[in-house]
C-alpha cells in the first residue's frame, strides 16, 4: 500500500495570495505549448509563423478556461447553477471539465483562424500535438491536491490519500491520467505530426486516443459522488462525454484519408 506524499496545494503563500500548484500547472502547459508552437512553425507545411504562436495561445488559454468551467457546470452540476447562478462565476471554488474546455478552445481557435484568414482545420490538426503536455501536467495539479482521486482498490499501486474521510487505498487515478492523456498521448501525436498527413487526421486521431484513453481510465477514477452511473451500473459521465468523441474522431479520420486520396488521385 502506498501512501500520498501529502504536499501542500499551495506552492507559494505571499500575504492573502495563496498561488496553488494546480494554477502553476496550467501555466506551465501553456508555456510548453507556445514553446512547442514556436519549434513546430519552422516546419515548411505549418500554417502559422512564430510570431502568432503567442495570440494561439492566448486565444486556446481563453478557451480552455472559460468552456472548462462552462462544462464543468452544464455536465457535472446543472441544478446548482440553477439554484444558484452566480456559482458560474466563482471559479475560485472550483469546477474545470476537458470537455467543456475542449468546445471552448475548438470555438477559440475557430475565431482566432478567422481573424488571421487561415484554415480553422489546419489550426486545429497544428494545436492537437500541443494539448497533452497541459493535459498531463493539470492531473499532475489534481494530485498534489489530492482532487478526483481512484476507486478503492486492494491492489499493490492502491494510495492512502490523507483528505480521504475514508482512508480507503485507491487507485492513484490522477497518475494514471498523466501517463496516458499527458505523456503517451503526447508521444502518439507528436510522432504521428512529425511529417505532413492528411487535413483533419492530427485532429481526428486527438479526439480518439483521448476518447479511448479517458474511457479506459475512468474505471479506476471515482465517480462523482453528486452524480454516480449514468448508465447500466458502470457507465460514468466522464465515458458518456468520451464517446461522442471516439465515434466524431474515427468517423473524420476515416473522412480525411478518403478525401486525401481522392486528391491525390486527381
């Protein structure tokens, strides 16, 4: 059994302002994106110059921040924000989901295409390699502070998490997460948009590796005590909102290699 290193969430403490590991992580994504960003725009077929990697990531932060917490709300606690809906607004209390990030940096980048007139399809297929550092590094945040942790396990990896009332040994859920939608994630993706491929597929094979990836893990993640199942005993939101998905990413990637080789054809 396994025992949580109990960090303090807060990683700096100056006066009232407490900065928090989980905000350090999301900051620290979003400077590996821009770094990354800025490496890949020297490849001949990337849409962007260096120069408009940094408003790339500023309109994919604005996404990210308010569709996760948008998402969060609509898919995980629409009734308290029924009751309450200046709860929408108070972010300090939590509440971030990816799907609903995901919708938001997908709107994000749509404008920001727009007002630069390049490709939407193409901002996306260059934004897909640079999601999964974020990714790994904000579950890495929700395991410091001890957030969304595992079911109750007896095996061997089962962790004792200190603000756990019921000192049960459970999955370590959030480190599982960072291996699979952070780091292999990361390497497929980066791997597979090292040459040119065909418009759309960067894109489609994110949406399905992390659909498949999120599915897996969420049989080890606790569901939310607020919701439970949604279906059949065992079915959890995090996998009803995986695999729209799985099911849009296999469908566009089939899509792009057909149209690819029908141009090629042509």
């Amino acid at each position: 059994m396994l025992t949580h290193p109990n960090i303090d969430p807060v990683a700096v403490q100056l006066g009232p302002l407490a900065v928090h590991w989980y905000g350090l992580m999301y900051l620290a994504g979003f400077a590996a994106a821009w770094y990354l960003g800025r490496r890949r725009c020297r490849q001949p077929w990337s849409p962007l110059k260096e120069e408009q990697v940094e408003d790339l990531i500023f309109y994919g932060a604005m996404g990210v921040i308010l569709g996760g917490r948008f998402g969060y709300v609509v898919f995980y606690n629409f009734p308290q924000f029924v009751d309450d809906p200046l709860w929408l607004f108070r972010v300090w209390e939590g509440g971030m989901a990816f799907h609903g990030g995901l919708l938001g940096v997908i709107l994000a980048l749509t404008l920001f295409a727009r007002k630069i007139k390049v490709s939407v399809f193409a901002i996306w297929d260059f934004v897909a390699p640079l999601v999964p550092i974020g990714l790994g590094l904000g579950r890495l945040g929700n395991f410091i502070g001890q957030e969304l942790w595992g079911r109750p396990t007896d095996a061997a990896v089962g962790m004792i998490f200190p603000n756990d009332p019921s000192q049960l040994p459970r999955h370590p859920s959030q480190l599982y997460q960072f291996a699979l939608e952070g780091v292999l994630l990361f390497a497929i993706l980066y791997w597979y948009t090292r040459k040119p491929r065909p418009r759309l597929a960067p894109g489609a094979l994110f949406l399905v590796c992390y659909g498949l990836f999120r599915f897996v893990v969420e049989f080890y993640r606790q569901p939310d005590s607020h919701i439970g199942f949604d279906a059949f005993g065992w079915l959890t939101r995090g996998q009803l909102l995986s695999l729209p998905m799985i099911a849009v990413g296999l469908a566009v990637m089939v899509y792009a290699y057909r149209r690819d080789a029908h141009l090629s054809k042509n």
